[in-house]
C-alpha cells in the first residue's frame, strides 16, 4: 500500500512495484486538501485505480482493507508533519511499514515503533549507493572518533523548491562528522539551496530535473587550512530511492515471515542482507 499519492516519490515507488510485479493494494493515504478521489499512473497500461483516502476517512476503512489484504505492507512517502500520526496509525492497526518520509519528531518516531511491536523500516534515504557511504562513515567514526578533530564542516544540499524540511540525509550525516570531532554550526555551516536559478547556474542541475534531485556535499577543513576533504552524492530524479524502497518491502515481508524477533530496521540493516 502506497501512502502519499498522488505526491511525487509514492508514484515512482507505485511505478517500480508495478514494473516487479508485485501485488498494489489499490488504497492510498492523501492529504486532507486532496480534491481527487482517485489515481491512477497513466505510463504504466496495468496501474489499477487507486483510492486516496483522507485522514478523516481513513479510520473507518483500514479494518476493511487489513481483512482484505492479509499480507498489506505499508510504505510512507507523505509530509514531515505526517510523519508521526501516520506511523501510529500504522502501528495502532500492526500494518507493517516502510518509512520514507523524512522529518517529525525522530525520536518518537523509533520509539513508538518499537513499543507497538510493529515490523518496520525506517530511513531518511534508501538509495543504496547512499546507504552505503552513510554505512561507510558509520564505521569511520567508530573507529577513528578524532579523525576530524576541530576540523569545520560545511554542508551544502539543494533539493527542488517545495521540499518541506531541512534533508534527513544531511542531518544524519552530519552527526557522523561530528562523532569524529568536526565542528558543526546548523547557522553558519549549512547551506540549504532551493532556488531554481541558482540550481540551474551553480549546480547545472537540468530543468527537468529541478521538480525532483537531491545534491549534498561534505566538505572538512583542517583547523589551519592545510587540508580538505569532500564527500559528494548528486542524485538526479527519483528512481533510485524506490527501487531500495521495493527491497526494503521485500526485505521486511521475509522477516515477517520468518518471525524475526527484531522488528524494527534501518537501511544498512537491508544493504547489508
Ligand atoms: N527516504 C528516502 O529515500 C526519500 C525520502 N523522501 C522524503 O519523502 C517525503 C515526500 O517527498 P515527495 O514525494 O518529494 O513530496 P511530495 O510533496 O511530492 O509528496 C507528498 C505527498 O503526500 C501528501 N500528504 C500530505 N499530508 C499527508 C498525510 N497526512 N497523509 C498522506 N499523504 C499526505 C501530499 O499532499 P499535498 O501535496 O496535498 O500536501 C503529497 O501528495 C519527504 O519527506 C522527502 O524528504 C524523498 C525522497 C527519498
Ligand atoms: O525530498 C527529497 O527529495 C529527498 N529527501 C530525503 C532527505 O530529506 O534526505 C532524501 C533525498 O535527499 C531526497
């Protein structure tokens, strides 16, 4: 089940589950303000209609849909301030979830997953290439905790103009950084781009592209200059979050399964199987 259609990365995972061959529950949690009733993805011949169903609707048609599609697995591309409500609604009902949707309180977030018992996978990105270098200095900083000691770090993400927060990404990022001793000041170190102009003259991000891209850079500086080093990662469109989107889905449904004791993952847990 596909939450946050008609919205732009929820139609490109529908669009990577139909290409698997997976089964769509044909619902899909929307906005209260959502004028449709329907949607449908108009490339792909065999997209069935899909349901939206407005937070004040959706209370009285979940048992319906639990009882229908037994083995319902919920993923979450919405809003930063959907983030928790829409993960308690899953976990008040045990539909097991993969969130996407970055933002909210992250804390809760974790926290009442883990206390419902819900099986559920929850990253801010699951691009695994991405996956992997956040995996990558995960382990860095465990093992060298000084190796950017006094070192300043600046961030730069530009993201399409209606992106609603700050990128989940960087944040988490940020904090591998700063477990190896890099100075970080969200005032003055980060820079959030969201202009379209400066997209296209800076970054040479292509037009079609300024709806939906996401590019981050790094960069470390010694403490008297001497030494900088960057870590970049430029995504253009979409895709490649909902491809790891559907192998997270995959992922989670096998741990169902198997009745895994441990419930809740991230997506090193899924790159690293
Ligand atoms: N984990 C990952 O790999 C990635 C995460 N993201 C994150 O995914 C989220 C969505 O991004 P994106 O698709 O670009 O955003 P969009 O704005 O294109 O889509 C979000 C959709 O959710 C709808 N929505 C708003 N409130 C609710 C609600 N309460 N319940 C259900 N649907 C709701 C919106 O409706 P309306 O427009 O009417 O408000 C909209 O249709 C963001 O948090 C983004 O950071 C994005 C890319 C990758
Ligand atoms: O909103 C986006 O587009 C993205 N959101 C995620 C984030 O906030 O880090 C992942 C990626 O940057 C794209």
């Amino acid at each position: 089940m596909v939450n946050g259609l008609p919205g732009k990365m929820s139609s490109e995972v529908l669009k990577v589950v139909l290409e698997r061959g997976l089964d769509i529950v044909p619902y899909s949690l929307t906005a209260e303000s959502q004028p449709d009733l329907l949607f449908r993805l108009q490339q792909i011949n065999h997209c069935p209609n899909i349901t939206l169903l407005k937070p004040s609707q959706r209370d009285s048609e979940i048992k319906k849909i639990v009882r229908d599609y037994s083995r319902l697995i919920a993923v979450d591309y919405t809003h930063p301030d959907a983030v928790n409500s829409n993960a308690l609604f899953y976990q008040t009902y045990q539909i097991p979830f993969v969130m996407g949707t970055t933002g909210g309180d992250r804390e809760q977030l974790i926290q009442s997953t883990l206390q419902s018992n819900t099986y559920a996978v929850i990253a801010p990105n699951m691009g695994k290439q991405i996956v992997a270098l956040q995996t990558m200095l995960d382990k860095m900083a465990q093992s060298f905790p000084h190796l950017f000691q006094n070192y300043r770090l600046q961030v730069t993400e530009s993201h399409q103009q209606n992106k609603a927060d700050t990128s989940g990404t960087a944040k988490e990022i940020i904090q591998s950084f700063i477990k190896m001793g890099a100075h970080f000041d969200v005032n003055t170190n980060l820079r959030m781009i969201r202009s379209p102009k400066e997209q296209q003259e800076e970054l040479k991000i292509p037009t079609e592209y300024l709806s939906g891209h996401a590019f981050h850079t790094y960069r470390l500086t010694s403490p008297d200059n001497s030494m900088e080093i960057a870590f970049q990662h430029n995504v253009l469109g979409r895709n490649i979050y909902a491809q790891g989107t559907v192998d997270a889905v995959v992922f989670l449904w096998n741990k169902i399964q198997h009745k895994e004791p441990k419930k809740l993952y991230n997506m090193m847990d899924v790159l690293m199987e």
